[in-house]
C-alpha cells in the first residue's frame, strides 16, 4: 500500500487541536466573512480535534484578532501606516504610469 502511516496522520491531526477561530454572532444563513459586518460580537471557539467547541466571546472582530493573533512578548506591532510607506511613490513594475511634471 503507499498510504502514509496512521501515526503520520496522527500527529498533523493532533496538531490542529487547540486552533481558534471566530465567528460572527449575528442574524442570518450561519457564518459569513469577516468584513461582512465588523462591528457583530463574535464568538470564538476551539477545534477540539472532532468539532469546533464554544471557548470564549469578543465584543467585535478588532477584539476577535487580538485573542486570535497575540503579539508575541518583545515584538511591537506593525505602524499602521507600514503598507503606504512600502508602496509609496515609486514605479514599480505594475504602477499606473504617473503624469510627468
């Protein structure tokens, strides 16, 4: 057989427990994405390796990211402006041509 060994799945199963995520509570068809409604409280839940369990609640989806994606200790985070100063005002390759001066 050239299936993978059980303990090979085994171990990328067992490595997905204890994942989070969050989903909006709010009126509708079930989940939807994120930027659909930003400000909706979210509740956050827990793989527990067989189905998404209920761990905790954030009041919006700013929140939400926080629980989700701690800063690491020692590491600041990102200036807000970082992606605009990264593109400034160069010509990369796929810029729109600008108007010469």
């Amino acid at each position: 057989m050239d299936d993978e060994p059980l303990s090979d799945w085994a171990e990328r199963r067992d490595a997905k427990i204890g994942r989070l995520r969050a989903v909006p509570i709010a009126p509708g068809n079930g989940p939807r994405g994120a930027h659909v409604n930003p400000d909706a409280p979210r509740g956050i839940e827990r793989w527990n390796g067989h189905a998404w369990e209920p761990y905790g609640f954030a009041a919006n989806l700013d929140d939400a990211k926080h629980l989700l994606y701690p800063v690491a200790a020692g590491e600041a985070e990102q200036p807000k402006g970082l992606a605009r100063k990264l593109l400034g005002s160069g010509s990369g390759r796929h810029r729109k041509p600008q108007p010469p001066r």
